[in-house]
C-alpha cells in the first residue's frame, strides 16, 4: 500500500467518528513506517497484539505515543510489557488481573486495564463471560487491586455480516456497562471506556455506545 494513502484514510475517519469517541489505529503486523506515518498525522494511539511485535515498536516511536495492548497476554511475558502501555484491553482472567496488579506494584506504578467480555458465538475467543464480569463487580473485588486501575470493558463482537447479530452482541456490553456503572459499582471512578469496533463493526459500535473504536485494516490495509 502508498505510504500516503494512511493519511488520507485517517482524515478520513477521524471526520467521521463522533467527537468523545476514541480511534485507536491498531498496527499489528504492520511495518514501523505506517505507525510513523499515522503519528505524524496526529495519531497517538496505536494497538498492537503481540508481545515481541510491540516491544521491537515500543522504541522506535515517539515518547507520547499511546500504547494499547489488545491481545491474549501470557503470564509468562507479562511482565516485559507492564510499565510501557497506556491501557491493557484484554484482562480476560482473574489471575491475569493479579498478576498485573502484583508487578506493577513491584514496579510502583499504577497500570490501567479494561476487562475483556466474551460476547461473540465464537469459541476461540477469550474474555470473562457476562456473568463473570458482573460477579466480579457484585462481590467487589477490585478492591483487592492496589495498583491496578479498571477503566472499562472491552470486547469483540461475532465475526459475521448479520448485522443484527452484531448489534445485539455490542447492546449487551453497553448494558453490562451500564448496570456496573450505575447499579452494581456507582462509586467506582474512572470507569469509562467501552471498546467495541473495528474496521467492519465500527459504525455500530459506536451507535451501542462505543467510547472507543480499535481500527487496523482500514487505515493501513490488509496485515502482511
Ligand atoms: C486486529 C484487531 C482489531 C482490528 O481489526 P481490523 O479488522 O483490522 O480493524 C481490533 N481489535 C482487536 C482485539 C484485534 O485483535
């Protein structure tokens, strides 16, 4: 792909997402030069999904850039990542949450999460399932958390042009949102992100109430 033609698709979008709505440009598998390109467009916020990709990135950006990190996270390589990100997206265990806690405590620092819900058909997919998150919740246990802060929910929704099927999937994240925010946890502070939407859900997303949008291949095209 033209190097050129990310700026353009990034204009592009960026006109098009509500204001209050957050484009996070994920760059998995996409060569340096693209996320350079898309920096110097005014993109801060990249995705990447793999430990080794992302710690190769890491430095060859700009200080300022907004790392999220969106893939399954193995305990064992934990560690190398905790301390760089601007927000892990896929907390999708308990001992996985703890474990962040625990090295960022190691590490005084704070590190925020969202927690992964499970909404789609598929299996493969990883996440808490609904009732998982809201037992969570219920019996409060982020308060066990000392430097670990929760700051919402992600999720992905079925990989299928039902689009009624979508939209159901991205209904029931917000209402999970929404019962924890408002129901089951009201004094939690900074629980304000639901992430739901990519390149072929995102208008959707956005209309259940997405606050943020994780988009790759139409910015940077199809991954190599
Ligand atoms: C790859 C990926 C995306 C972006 O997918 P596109 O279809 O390329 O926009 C979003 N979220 C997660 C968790 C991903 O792994």
């Amino acid at each position: 792909m033209d190097i050129k033609e990310i700026t353009s698709r990034l204009r592009e979008l960026q006109m098009e997402i509500p204001a209050g709505v957050r484009l996070v440009a994920v760059s998995k598998f996409q060569p340096i030069e693209y996320l350079q390109e898309a920096y110097l467009c005014g993109q801060r916020h990249f995705g990447e999904s793999r430990v080794q990709e992302f710690l190769e990135k890491y430095p060859q950006m700009p200080k300022d850039t907004k790392w999220h990190f969106i893939g399954h996270l193995q305990t064992n390589k934990l560690r190398q990542i905790i301390g760089k990100t601007y927000l892990i997206e896929s907390i999708d265990s308990e001992r996985l949450l703890a474990l962040v806690d625990e090295e960022s405590r190691k590490k005084e620092i704070i590190t925020n999460v969202l927690l992964q819900v499970h909404i789609a058909i598929e299996e493969t997919k990883f996440g808490f399932s609904p009732e998982e998150v809201k037992e969570y919740f219920l019996k409060k246990k982020y308060e066990q958390l000392t430097n670990t802060h929760i700051c919402g929910l992600m999720a992905m929704a079925s990989n299928t042009d039902e689009e009624m099927q979508v939209r159901r999937e991205f209904t029931s994240v917000s209402k999970l949102y929404n019962e924890i925010a408002e129901v089951i946890s009201p004094e939690l502070r900074g629980f304000d992100t639901i992430s739901m939407g990519m390149s072929g859900d995102w208008p959707i997303a956005v209309e259940e109430g997405a606050t943020e949008i994780r988009v790759g291949s139409s910015i940077f095209g199809e991954r190599g």
